[in-house]
C-alpha cells in the first residue's frame, strides 16, 4: 500500500502552501532565528481536540492585538479577541503567546478559521471536533521529527489518511529545551496539516524545558486530565483512552543523577509522583471501561529504566499498547509476561527526521536480539497510522521509500485480547528422572482477531506452568501468530517433584511419573570479574569467577566444582548440596598471558574473558600549551599537510588522539574547544553518527556523560555540548540551519570552535563565521568535569553509561583529518577566534585560559619511549631470553637484559635488536645473578606515509626458574617513560550490559589450604610461608598438606615448576610401562625440557613412585646450577656411603649451602621417600636465597 495524492489534488495543496507563504510570511520571517518583523514566529497550530472545543495557538514577535475567526461556513463566522499571554523570557523579553479557547463547538464538525493581526498578517486552517460516539478512532503517532526532513511527504500522508488527532512521543527540536528557536522546526516549518490536525504531546529530552512548557504544557494541563507538573495528561475518546506520561523524571532526571552514583531523594520524589500519577489513572473508571488503553511516552520499552517501572504498572492497569520514540529505530515487543502476551504490546516508533522504513521479524526459531525474547519484529518508520473500530485496533508502520510513504507493516490488536486454539498435543516421555524435561508439543493457532503471542499454560498437578519461548535452545523467542495463522511449536517443562504428574493442557492430559535421581548436579549463573576490586578491572589478570551450583537429584551428594579455561581443568572444589539445594561456589585464578579465554565453572555456560597483554609504542603529541596535557596517537593514523600546518589521517576504524586527564584544570565557568578538521564522510545508514571532534567524558550522549562534546550528526551539522550535574543537565546546540553554510563543509579543512559561558550561553564558529549559538541556560549547576577520563578527538564511547564499565554501551569515530587541537578554560570571543584563524601557528589571545593546545607538526611528536621491569628474583645460571613481537616498517625495538645481586646496582648486561615475530637470546654468559630485569627501548615512526609501532607480546627469562611478562598486568609492575605504553582493543568493543553482578560471598569459596599441619609442627613456618606465596595448594577438595607423608615424582615437578614460575607449556604422553598419572603427563614433561627432572635409562618419568632426598637433591641442583667444592663434607654423616654415585656431588653442595641437613642421629638417609615437609622447607630455602 503506498499514500499519494492526485495530481490535481497535490497541485492544489502546493498553490495553497505557496500562496500562504507568498501573502502572510515574508522571506526574512522564513529563518529560524529573524528579527523582529510583526509577524507570526510559531502556529497557528491546534491543541487538545474534543467534541466541543478546541485551543488554537500561536506566537507573535510582538504583543499586538491579534483576533481569531472560526465558523462552520460564510454564515456562521464568529470574530473574538485574543489576548496576549506574556510568557517565558527569550533573550531578554517575554514570549507573547496567544491561546484562543474554542468553546461551544459543534461535535464532529469541521470549522475554518483564520488568525489575524492588527497590521493586517493573516494565517488560515480548519480542524474537525471530536464526535460524541464515534464508529471509528483515527490517529496519527509520530516522533523524534528534529529538523523533520520528511515533513512534505509525512503532510501528505496525514492529509490521505485524515486523522482525527496526532500524537507527538517527543523531541521536536534537534537541540534542547532550551533553545527556543528551534521549537520552529515543528511549530513553524513542518507544513500546512499543523493547522488543521490538533497535536498532543509528549516532552522528550530534547524538549523539556520552559519553552515547551509555555507551547505544550500549559494548554494540556488546563484542558485535560493531569499531574501537578501539566507534563502527564490523560482523554479519552471514543473507545479509547489515552495516558500520556512524561519519562524524562526516570530516564533522564535519573539517569542524569545516578551517572557515577546514586539517585537523589528529590528526583525520587518526582519519579514516584509521576507513576503514582499513572497508577491512578489507569484505576480510573475511564480506563477501566475503555475497550482500549493506549500509553505513550518518550523513552521506549528497551531502555532500562523504563523497563524497570513501566511494565508492572502497565500490565496490572491493562494497556493494550504502549507508543514511544527515542531511539530513532522502530521495535515491537510482546510482553515479557506469557500472562499477558500481546495483551500489552510495546510499540517504539522510528523517527521522522530522515525519511527511511524497513521490517526484520527475523527467524522463526531465533531470537531477534540476545537479551529480549520477547521482540516481535525490527525496523524503521516515519510515522504510525492507527485506526480503532469494531474492537480491533490496527495500526501501521508507515516508512520512505523513494519519494513515498508506503506501509511496512501492519499489526492489529483485539479488545477481547489474544485467544489461541490447540491441536495435535503431545506430551513425552511418559517417565523421566527427577529434574529431567518432558517435551509439549502442539499446533498453535490463532483464531482471534488480533496478534497473538504463542504460549502454553500446563496445568501440573494443579500449579499453573507457562511455555512462551520456542525454538532453538539457547536461541529460544517469543513467537507472534497473525490472526488465523498457526504454527507446530515445542518447548521443554521441567519437573521435579517425585512421583505422579497429571500435566493437563487444553483438554490433553498426561500422566508422567517422575523416579528418583541419584545426587546430580547442574551450572549455571556464571559471573566473572577482574581483579580483587569491587568492580572488574580491565588491566588485571587475576579472574574470578563465580557459579552456581544445584543439587537436581533426590539425595544429599557433594559436587566436584571445576574451574575449566580453555577446556582444561585448574582447579576443583566439594561442594556439598542437600536434594534441590543450590550453593554458589569461587575460584580465582592468574592468566598467564594476554588474549581471550573461555572460562565455566562444571557444566555452566562459557563466558570469554580477554586479558590485555602487549605494551607498545604510542607517539606522543607534546602539549604546548605548558601543562603537560600531551596527546596519545592511537592506531595507525599518517601525517597529513594543510594551510594551517600538520594535522593527522583518521581512517574511521582505530585511529584516534586520546588526552589522558592529569587533573590539572578544572571546568568551572566557561570552556572553548576548537578543532581543525577536513572531515571526509557522513554517517549513514545504520552507522553511530555523533562522529567526535572532541569530546571529555564517559559516553558522548544520552545524559551528563561528558564535560564536553563538539561531534558531527547524519544531518551534516555540528552538536555542541556541555555537561552539568543535575537531573536535566545536557546543554547543547547544534549548528543553525538557517544560516547559510553552517554545518560541515565536507572535504574541506575548516576551524570548528564552539565556546561557552554561564553569562552568554554557547556560541559556534566555522572558521570565522557563526555556526550556531544558545541561550545561557535557565539553571545554575556545577559542570560536570568528569575527572580522570580522558579527552578524545576522533573517537568517543557512545549511547546509555554502563556505570561500572566507566564507558558507554557503544562506540562512535570520526573519518577524515583532524590538524590543530585547543581547549579553553574559557569562552573565546569572536575576535579572539579569529585572531587564532589569522594565526594559527601563535598561542593567540587567552593564552592564561589554554589548558590543551596540540599540533601536529612533526618536531612536536615524540616516538621514542622506553619500558622498564622490576627487578625479578633469579635462581641459578642465566640461560636465555625469548621474545614475541611485532615490528614492522620503520618501527624498532631493542631490549637490554640486565642482572643484579641486590636489586639495586646493574651488574651485566646483554643487548638485543628484537626482529619482528619470535626470537631468542644467549644468556649464558652473564653466569649467576640473584636479581634480573629487561630494559625496553621502542621507536615509532610517524610520517605522511606511514605509522608504525613496535608491539611487545612477551618476554621470558629462563634460568633455574623462569620469569615472564606477558599480561599487562606484568608490565605494570614496571614503568613506563616517553612514547611507551599500551592500546586496549577494548574501546572498540560493544556492550549490551555491564559487568556481571559480582556483589555477595560465595558459599564455597577459598578452601583452606594447610588446616591439617599443626602448629607446633616443626615445618609450620616454612609450609605456611609457601602457602602465602601460593606455591602451596594442598589436596584438591580438602586442602590438606599431609605433611609427614611422603611424596612422589610428579606432585615434586608441578611443586618446583610452581616455586620456579615455570609455566606448563609442554605436551607430554605417558608411555607404556612408565608410572606415571595421567594428570601430570604435561607437568613431567616440562620439569624435563627445563632440567627439573631426568627419567631412566628408558625416557620413562615414574611420576607416580615417591622422590628419594637424593632425587629431590639432584632436582635442587639441576635448577640452581650450585656446585660442591669438596665431597669429603659427606663424610660427617654416618650413612654417606648409601648415597648414590649419581647424587654424591647434588648432596654435597646442598650440604655446604645450608639447604639439606641431617638428622639427630647423623644420618642423610639419602635412598629414604623425603617427607612433603622435607621438600617443602627445602624448597623455600631455594627460593628466599636466590641460589
């Protein structure tokens, strides 16, 4: 279906338009933003319609006597007066409104009128009164219209379909509430049906604010049902009725006071008044006796707090739909609740800024998105037709397509609501464990005369059972039935209760008898987080992670918790569970390098973690201004040559400045950023616009998350922002259209500026000319400077703040190329931004004020920088380094390798020149050394051509032990000097949420490890010092030592690889005849690739048989590399012939280093099992000495 008018009849419209404009609006009263002329600025236009009145509005630029004449024909014309209604102030002077109150209308009637000033401008419309008891409801739904560039074929749609009212969702400027004129871009410019089609309104949060207050609110409040505040109103008409709720108490006073924080009282206060409002009135008895309840506000179903108080209310007071906007997109949900279904449809209208339309209901089986089952279908819109008779409400989703309206979808709703039919039931099997699932299966059938959400209700054993999601497991949605259409749909029931089940459903029953289980236990509700903070921290490489544990079985059993990542097992824990208990359960555990994990805890579902590794050269841009703000080059951006010096190539994908905060400025009064830029593209499509010049802050948009923004928008015009602390506290102005080349000059270098002040408002300039400016705001509050986060030009994180996360939900870049980068703590004047055009080389007037001043020239970036590690403990000879790195181009990297005995005073050192990849060193000429630590030197290249950085990945430093750095979390226990540092591949990524909720202990968390060593044991310390420094796990489930036992080959190698920071990295296979387990295959072939351990004449570790004191000498010597200057000093003990040949010279030097003594009776006992507290203390007098 598509809406067109004839060609006669849209000549005629198009004569009338013209005319009009041609006899009552001169040209310079066309612009948003004119003089003061006499002349009409805003309306007429029609307000709160009913069967015997209606509010004609309009606005002069000058209080003058003005007079409205109405009638139904040539003989029934009436002339009143109507006053001017001094308004809110605009700079500096009252608005000079005039509402003419039609009363003692006829119903159903249509009525002309013309407005007129005493100077002669006239204004003409007509408009139909509601009728009494009408057959049929007709309305309009439109929202986000902004500049509203669909506004010529939205008019002729309205026209064709002849709606008795619309309903505006919100945002009718591009801007804020408080920049008066833009209200013209819907009061003035949107065409001729504004005057002829009354329009009720919803405040979005670009509208709110006094200005709407004076052209909205004060008519709703006076003419219709409302709250206190006028900006909640509810009518009805015909069978319906109608709430209109403001949500920007919730969604933007809230959101504004909880960014970083907790909600005030005072904007609770207004939160609750205004849902207490909407409670009350869907109580009423005309919303009770409505055939339907339509509800509409601003903010759409998926944004969170909107979800978080409106559903409930919703439901409980039987709204059939919900109309809102916002998102510019269009969405429609059944609810969540398979109670209701499609009994309360959630409607979220796309826009009708830009003309465009489309329709997603996706797959049959899927979801449409992963976090709402319940989303029916995708899109875009321009508008909704709606049309309520014979108990059905129908509307349509009406979208561009060429230069057309045409119908995407449409979607009817029954006031008997959704009514389903079955057939072909089948519940199986007929028998099934406790905690098992019994499949139901049907053909669902909607015979209603609306949509119908497919459910299920069983009746198991007199408790009612909801099915609502169908499909793929994991995948399962919500599935809508058109009226007649069917569907073979099946879903799983879980039961538990022991014995017989009668499941009952729609006539079919079923009996199911349910057997004992023996304990079985299932995951689920895996969290994680990084580090040992409250909140995930993104540079640790400690994990936690959390999951639930539940007992399905009929008997008390223990669960064998395990920690798997990637697969392989780390670590398990007993957790002991009653039938149908459910315990949580911790592990914690140390990434050994960067990247992407999987990580579950038994059966769970698998989370990915990523662990930032690598540290690299960032270029860094020298801040002239004398404050040390210096710019990070992040990505791969080139060089680029303008009239106004170097700037930088942005590709759109990585590259970006970041101006990391060093708290020296703050944001008080006034602030002026200003960017040089040649921008190459617009966003289109589905692309995130809000492209950032630059910006300060956490999220660039929706609420205070910014100190500062100046960004690009679809339209080709500039948004500018400021950032307050209070509930409605986004101050903002974008480039005014209705000056001739405001906006982005596309392929062209111009100077943006956009400066701001508490006295003057904001003001913009391109290059030298006005771009756009506000008034002062009507509030006074603290700028929100947004301490610690860093200042961006090219690239910015967007949409709701994920509080936690410190960042928006999203990302948004800049394509093009970005030269010189100031930011004031001050507004510029006029003159003083174009004497910096002039020159832009000078530091230029309110130098006192520049607190960010970069430029790009080549002798201004730095790319040398260097990383330094700690100083890292050494046992035994130094062997050899290894690396992995990439280094490309002109990028370069040496590292140098430096030894020490205290820690303090280089001793030796070797220097490498690292090739790109993986690469090793010699070390073994540096002999013996008790301390080490690598020196990274890193050059970058920054050119026209080209920007290459040196990357490292990792290193190692292999000697008796091994020392690795491979996490950034291990580069950060050195430090960092010049153009060193690291990117986070994070930033480009997109959240749906924020991190899991981590809060609460866990029932089975840190076993203690050690419980069985009694403290007057003589090994007590030196068990408990190896436990602290986690070389120490004890038993798996228990904890235990077991210090007097004995202990074998292959619990030794994982107990030294441990002490010796050795990783497992080695595959290893358990050959026939060799007894070994089959858990330590990969430890025993580490501890022999590193020399830990040798196997026997056959390669064969015998892991499984205990180490005799001379093995696990012969271990201790293999890794520390000590030697035994004389083996006469085995003499001494009574026993010294029993030991080994092959271990004479191991026992010997343990005995003169202090490590290994003898017994009370002078023995070495060199062929008995050493005890796990013989090899525990020996082992930590290895690792405290350095040997």
């Amino acid at each position: 279906m598509k809406h067109h008018l004839s060609w006669r009849r849209r000549l005629l419209s198009m004569l009338l338009a013209l005319a009009m404009v041609a006899t009552v609006v001169p040209a310079t009263a066309g612009a948003i933003g004119a003089e003061d002329t006499g002349e009409f600025l805003n309306g007429p236009y029609l307000m709160t319609p009913k069967s015997d009145s209606m509010v004609v509005v309009w606005e002069l630029d000058e209080p003058v006597k003005s007079t409205i004449t109405y009638g139904t024909g040539a003989d029934d014309m009436q002339t009143v007066d109507v006053p001017v209604e001094e308004g809110a102030e605009y700079k500096g002077e009252a608005m000079h409104m005039y509402r003419a109150r039609l009363t003692g209308l006829k119903p159903g009637t249509t009525y002309s009128y013309t407005v007129a000033t005493e100077d002669g401008q006239t204004m003409e419309g007509h408009f139909r009164t509601l009728s009494e008891n009408p057959d049929e409801v007709r309305f309009v739904v439109v929202s986000d219209t902004h500049r509203f560039e669909t506004a010529e074929q939205v008019s002729e749609a309205i026209e064709a379909f002849d709606p008795d009212f619309i309903l505006h969702t919100g945002d009718m400027v591009e801007g804020t509430g408080s920049q008066k004129d833009q209200f013209s871009y819907w009061f003035r410019n949107v065409g001729s049906f504004l005057h002829n089609v009354p329009v009720i309104y919803n405040s979005g949060n670009h509208d709110y604010g006094v200005y709407f207050d004076e052209y909205v609110t004060k008519v709703q409040k006076e003419q219709y049902h409302s709250n206190e505040t006028g900006r909640n109103v509810s009518f009805s008409y015909g069978s319906v009725h109608f709430a209109m709720v403001d949500s920007n108490p919730w969604s933007l006073f809230e959101l504004n006071s909880s960014a970083g924080g907790q909600v005030d009282p005072s904007t609770k206060a207004v939160v609750d008044e205004s849902l207490n409002w909407l409670k009350d009135d869907l109580a009423s008895d005309a919303a009770k006796t409505a055939d339907f309840r339509v509800l509409t506000m601003h903010h759409p179903y998926d944004d969170s707090l909107t979800r978080k108080y409106i559903p409930s209310i919703a439901e409980e007071g039987n709204v059939n739909i919900m109309f809102s906007g916002h998102t510019h997109l269009y969405f429609r949900y059944a609810s969540a609740n398979p109670e209701r279904g499609t009994n309360t449809l959630y409607v979220t209208q796309g826009d009708a800024r830009i003309g465009d339309g489309k329709i997603d209901t996706g797959k049959a089986d899927q979801r449409l998105d992963d976090n709402y089952p319940n989303l029916l279908a995708t899109g875009k819109g321009d508008m909704l037709e709606v049309t309520v008779k014979d108990g059905k409400m129908t509307y349509s989703n009406i979208g561009m397509k060429g230069d057309t309206e045409e119908v995407y979808e449409t979607v009817s709703l029954s006031k008997d609501g959704q009514q389903l039919a079955y057939d072909n039931i089948s519940i199986t099997p007929d028998s099934i464990q406790s905690g098992d699932k019994v499949t139901v299966s049907a053909k669902v059938t909607n015979i209603g005369t609306g949509l119908a959400a497919a459910r299920m209700c069983i009746n198991d054993n007199g408790n009612k059972r909801w099915l609502y999601q169908f499909g793929q497991a994991g995948k399962e949605r919500v599935v809508a039935l058109e009226p007649g259409e069917s569907a073979e749909l099946s879903a799983q029931l879980e039961l538990t209760e022991l014995g017989k089940h009668t499941l009952e459903f729609a006539g079919y029953t079923r009996a199911v008898n349910v057997t004992f289980r023996e304990a079985t236990y299932v995951y689920n509700n895996l969290r994680t987080k990084l580090g040992d903070g409250e909140v995930s921290d993104p540079n640790s490489d400690l994990l936690c992670v959390k999951a639930d544990v539940k007992n399905i079985g009929n008997e008390v059993g223990t669960a064998t918790a395990t920690l798997l990542v990637n697969d392989k097992e780390i670590e398990s824990k007993p957790v002991h569970l009653e039938a149908g208990q459910t315990r949580s359960v911790e592990f914690r555990y140390t990434f050994p390098a960067g990247g992407t994990y999987t990580v579950k805890i038994g059966s769970s579902a698998e989370q990915k973690v990523t662990v930032l590794g690598s540290i690299q050269g960032t270029p860094i841009v020298r801040d002239k201004s004398g404050l040390g703000n210096d710019g990070i080059i992040r990505g791969n951006p080139t060089l680029v040559k303008y009239d106004g010096g170097w700037g930088l190539s942005l590709d759109g994908v990585d590259d970006y400045v970041e101006i990391p905060d060093n708290r020296n400025y703050v944001i008080d009064n006034g602030v002026t950023g200003m960017v040089w830029a040649n921008v190459d593209r617009l966003a289109m499509g589905d692309e995130w616009d809000h492209n950032p010049l630059l910006m300060k802050g956490a999220s660039i948009s929706y609420g205070t998350n910014y100190l500062f923004r100046m960004a690009v928008r679809k339209t080709g015009m500039v948004t500018y922002g400021i950032g307050f602390d209070n509930d409605n506290g986004e101050y903002f102005w974008n480039d005014d259209e209705s000056i001739e080349g405001a906006g982005v000059q596309l392929g062209n270098w111009v100077q943006y500026t956009g400066g701001f002040d508490r006295a003057t408002g904001g003001t913009s300039w391109e290059n030298t000319k006005l771009s756009g400016q506000i008034d002062a705001p009507d509030f006074d509050s603290v700028i929100k400077n947004w301490e610690g986060k860093s200042m961006y030009s090219g690239f910015s994180f967007h949409r709701h703040l994920l509080s936690n996360r410190g960042r928006g939900k999203t990302h948004t870049m800049l394509t093009g190329d970005i030269g010189q980068i100031r930011f004031y703590n001050a507004k510029l004047s006029e003159e003083s931004n174009k004497t910096i055009y002039s020159n832009p080389s000078d530091k230029g007037p309110q130098g006192e004020n520049l607190v960010v001043w970069l430029d790009f020239a080549p002798e201004n970036i730095e790319t040398d920088g260097m990383h330094v590690t700690e100083w890292r403990p050494v046992i035994g000879n130094l062997k050899e380094f290894s690396y992995e790195t990439e280094i490309t181009g002109a990028a370069s990297a040496k590292a140098v390798i430096e030894i020490s005995d205290d820690g303090e005073t280089v001793k030796a050192s070797r220097e490498v020149d690292l090739a790109n990849g993986k690469g090793t060193l010699d070390l073994t000429e540096l002999g013996r050394a008790k301390y080490v630590r690598v020196c990274s030197r890193l050059h970058s290249s920054v050119t026209e051509d080209a920007t290459d950085v040196p990357v490292l990945k990792s290193y190692t430093v292999v000697a008796g032990n091994c020392n690795t750095w491979s996490t950034l979390a291990d580069w950060n226990r050195g430090t960092f000097t010049g153009a060193a540092g690291y990117e986070s591949d994070d930033v480009f990524n997109d959240y749906a949420n924020d991190y899991d909720d981590y809060s609460g202990d866990a029932d089975v968390s840190e076993i203690p490890v050690g419980s069985d060593v009694a403290k007057d044991h003589w090994a007590y310390p030196y068990i408990q010092k190896l436990i602290e420094q986690d070389v120490l796990h004890g038993d798996s489930g228990t904890g235990n030592i077991r210090p007097n036992d004995p202990i074998s080959r292959e619990e030794i190698a994982a107990a030294l690889l441990n002490a010796l920071d050795i990783p497992v990295d080695k595959t290893g296979e358990i050959a026939a005849g060799d007894k070994s387990s089959e858990w330590a295959k990969d430890v025993l072939a580490t501890a022999k690739a590193y020399g830990v351990m040798v196997g026997d004449e056959k390669g064969h570790m015998n892991g499984q048989l205990n180490a005799t004191r001379a093995e696990f000498a012969a271990m201790i010597v293999s890794v520390t590399g000590i030697k035994a200057a004389d083996t006469a000093d085995l003499k001494k003990f009574s026993d010294s012939t029993s030991v080994p040949k092959w271990a004479r010279n191991s026992m010997t030097a343990m005995v003169e280093k202090g490590i290994l003594s003898g017994y009370p009776d002078n023995t070495l006992r060199p062929n008995a099992p050493i005890t796990r507290a013989e090899a525990a203390t020996l082992i930590l007098k290895v690792i405290s000495n350095n040997w």
